[in-house]
C-alpha cells in the first residue's frame, strides 16, 4: 500500500471553490468585518471614505482598517508583514476579498488615520 500522498503541485484545482466555506461561521474575521461594516467612515474622520471622481481608485479605508484591526488582534504590527499576510492567509484573503495592499499603502493609512482608528 505507501503512503498518502497529496496532489501534484503542477494539477490544476480550483481551490477554493467558495472561500467563505474555509471560514467558520464563529470566526474572529467575521466579527472584524461585520463591526467595521457598521461604521460611518466619514464621520469618525477616515479620509477618502467617498471615492473620487478622478485619479487611480485608491483602497477603500474600511477594508484597510479591517486589515488593520485583524493585524492587531493576532499581533502583526509590521505593514510588511501584514502585506505578505494578504497573499497567503486565507483568512485575510476573506476579509479583504482577495486584495493586496502594498506596504506602502498600509502604512500610509495608519499614518493619515491614527486619530480616526482610535475613535474607532
């Protein structure tokens, strides 16, 4: 008989099929998503919570701040680190719907909306 193997690294998959089904319904992610969902970005002071009518569409700041809030609820200070996060946790891929922030950006936001997050 051998040994279990797992599926070769060159087979085409479709995985996941649905990624909200790798996502327990009580998970923390789910809590970050709905509660910054219910908040006025314009009103606690995030800038940028219209998007402009010109220019390179920018990241909307309630997505950055979901990614801000999960960094720090598991300890991921680093804008890098929570950069490289959004490629490989799936977790993160679900909260932010599968984009990827630069560092830069995610650095920007925590600096323009230190104040805004603390309202938060």
């Amino acid at each position: 008989m051998g040994f279990i193997r797992g599926e070769g690294r060159n087979q085409a998959t479709l995985f996941p099929v649905v990624l909200d089904d790798l996502i327990p319904a009580d998970h923390l992610c789910r809590v970050v998503d709905a509660f910054v969902d219910t908040l006025e970005m314009d009103a606690l002071g995030f800038v940028r919570a219209e998007p402009a009518d010109t220019g390179r569409p920018g990241y909307d700041p309630s997505d950055l701040l979901k990614l801000y809030l999960y960094g720090y609820l598991n300890q991921i200070r680093s804008s890098r680190r929570l950069e490289a996060e959004c490629r490989r946790n799936v977790e993160v891929m679900w909260l932010l719907g599968r984009l990827y922030p630069d560092h830069k950006s995610i650095a920007e936001f925590r600096r323009m909306h230190r104040e805004a997050v603390t309202a938060a």
